[in-house]
C-alpha cells in the first residue's frame, strides 16, 4: 500500500503540472513544471520527503531505463545519424569541454568574490 | 506472427531484459563506454531488425515505459530539497556557474552547427543536450528537434564528461571541489554525476544540483531563444 501510496502521489503532482501546462499561455515542459511543484510541496511541509522516498528512490535509480524505448527510436532516423554521424561527435566532444571549463571558471571565480568581500 | 508482437507485454519485456544485460556487462567491465541504456538500445534494435518486428509493435510497450518519464523528471525535487543546505550556502556560485555553463553550452552547440552546415531540426536536437535526459527531450520537442537523436547525444555527452571529468580537473587545475562538482554536473547531467560521486562527497552533491538547476536554467533560456 505504501508503494501504491507513493505511485499515487506523484502521478497526482504530474498530472497537476500537466493542468498547469495546457494553462500556461508560453509553451514550458511539465515535467519541469512537476519538479518546481514538487520542490515547493516539500518546502512547505505540504508533502514529506518519507511520503515520496522509496517511490523516488526507484524512478531515479533507473531512470536510464525509461529512456531505453525512446532510444531505440533512433531505427527510424538512421539515415540522418549516417549524414551528420562525425559532426555530431565533434560536436559533443567540443561543447562538453567548453560547458565544463566556463561553468568551473564561474564558480572559483564567485567563490574568490564572495570570500574576498567577508574579508 | 504479427499478434505476438504487438501486445505491450513484449515491448516492456524486451526492454526490462535488454537493460538487466546493459546493467550486467557494465557491472563486469566496469568502464563508462559500457553504458546500459546504450547496450540496451544496440541489443533492443539488433532483435527488431533480425525478426523484422516493425518499430511500432514494440513502442506499444515502449509508450508506457515512456509514461514514467515524466515522474521520474520530477524526482529531481527530491534530490535538490535533501541538499537545500548546500544550496543556500552556496546559492550564488551555483546559480552563476550554472547559467554560465547552460548558456556555453547552447551557444557552443548554436555556433558548431552553423560551422556544420547541419539544419534546424538538428540543431534544435543537439542545443539542449548537456541536460538530463528527460528535460533535453522536453526543449528538443517542441522546438522541431529529432527526439531520438537528443536522446543519443544526451547519452553520449554523459559518458564523455563521466570519462574525461578527472583529465578535465586536471587540465583546468580545478582544486575547488564545489567548482569541479557544479563543472561535471554542468557538462555531463547524471551519468557524469555518477563519476563525481566517485570523486568525493561535496562533487557529488554539488554534480547532482547543477542536473536540475541547469535544466531548469536551459528551459528557460530555450523560451528566450
């Protein structure tokens, strides 16, 4: 039952957002719109994090596995993939070197600010 | 023959034994190449295209797989309010670095593109790929991207930023770890997170709140564009 419980609870926060998406006036995912929810009900003492845990435990450890149908997708696009195949890699390779050096230069970069103020 | 196959059980079933392989040899192996979700899709396309069982037989099940995306996207919640502590301690830094790294990532992903040659659709499918999964299908959708190739090009920037994270600290001469946490989560969402775990307590927690605040970040700068 407590499984069940759990289920229950977090399709409810999802279909919510969904409600909330189809409302907003600017396109914006619901499942980001069911993690900020989320978020908030937690903060507030609306929802427990012990009315979620085992439940939550379970989507995130296997969340690779949700994604294996939408993966295998890819069958029907392996034309594009054979075009673009060495761009793509290329283009990965760079982006994440770039993304990873520019986000740890932000941070030691605030974090000598900050320091530098409480002195 | 075609009944057998159509029924969602084997969609579902496929998967689930696909995976429990995936998970295995990358257990045995021990090395980030080895992913389960890529050993999965490679064993799940090879089946379908040996037997010839068209690709919407097994989305049947597949689309009820796809149903638990969404609650499994909205879990990151949970993980962001058991480190709300780091957060507010932190908040500054990680909101910086985070944008910072969202908006160098899309934009690095815009330019090469263009460099490329590739066309829209591509380039909507490639921008979002340096967050999680779930959110980078949910930009690359709407916005005329190719989902299945965000998919592979999320998967394949995980393991990138899961191998080269520590050669990458090392480069950079990263000696903060609350800098090279947000930096591998940044850059490599879960999968990448996995090897900041490895690194240390503090990489860890700060990996795993740069994957939900960097999608939401990138959310918001996909409306922008």
């Amino acid at each position: 039952m407590k499984i069940i419980k759990q289920i229950g609870i977090l399709f409810a926060v999802c279909w919510i957002s969904e409600l909330i998406e189809s409302a907003l006036p600017f396109s914006f995912p619901a499942s980001v719109i069911g993690m900020g929810l989320l978020l908030i009900c937690l903060l507030t003492g609306f929802l427990k994090v012990e009315h979620i845990q085992e439940k939550a435990d379970f989507l995130m450890e296997n969340m690779a596995f949700f994604f294996v149908p939408a993966g295998v997708s890819i069958i029907n696009y392996f034309d594009i993939l054979k075009t673009a195949a060495v761009q793509l890699v290329i283009i990965c390779v760079i982006s994440t070197v770039i993304t990873f050096a520019v986000t740890a230069f932000c941070v030691k970069f605030t974090v000598r600010l900050m320091n530098r103020r409480k002195k | 023959m075609e009944e057998l196959f159509t029924s969602p059980y084997f969609g579902i079933a496929l998967s689930v034994a696909a995976f429990g392989v995936g998970v295995k040899l990358n257990r045995k192996l021990k090395s980030p190449v080895c992913n389960p979700l890529i050993i999965a899709i490679v064993l799940i396309v090879a089946v379908l295209l040996i037997f010839r069982i068209p690709y919407e037989s097994y989305n049947v099940g597949g689309e009820i797989i796809n149903m638990f995306l969404a609650p499994a996207t909205a879990c990151l919640a949970v993980a962001i309010y058991t480190k709300i502590d780091i957060l507010k301690q932190y908040w500054l830094p990680i909101v910086v670095g985070c944008g910072a790294g969202s908006a160098a990532s899309m934009g690095s992903v815009w330019l090469l593109c263009r460099l490329f040659g590739l066309d829209e659709s591509i380039t909507a499918s490639l921008l979002p790929k340096s967050v999680t999964t779930p959110i980078a299908v949910s930009i690359a959708e709407p916005a005329g991207g190719v989902v299945p190739i965000t998919v592979v090009a999320v998967i394949f920037t995980g393991i990138l930023g899961g191998i080269f994270a520590p050669l990458l600290i090392r480069i950079f001469h990263i000696s903060d770890p609350v800098a090279a946490g947000l930096a591998i989560g940044a850059s490599s969402h879960a999968v990448g997170t996995s090897k900041a775990i490895e690194l240390g307590e503090v990489e860890g927690a700060m990996s795993g709140l740069a994957i939900g605040i960097c999608g939401l970040i990138t959310v918001l700068f996909s409306m922008l564009c």
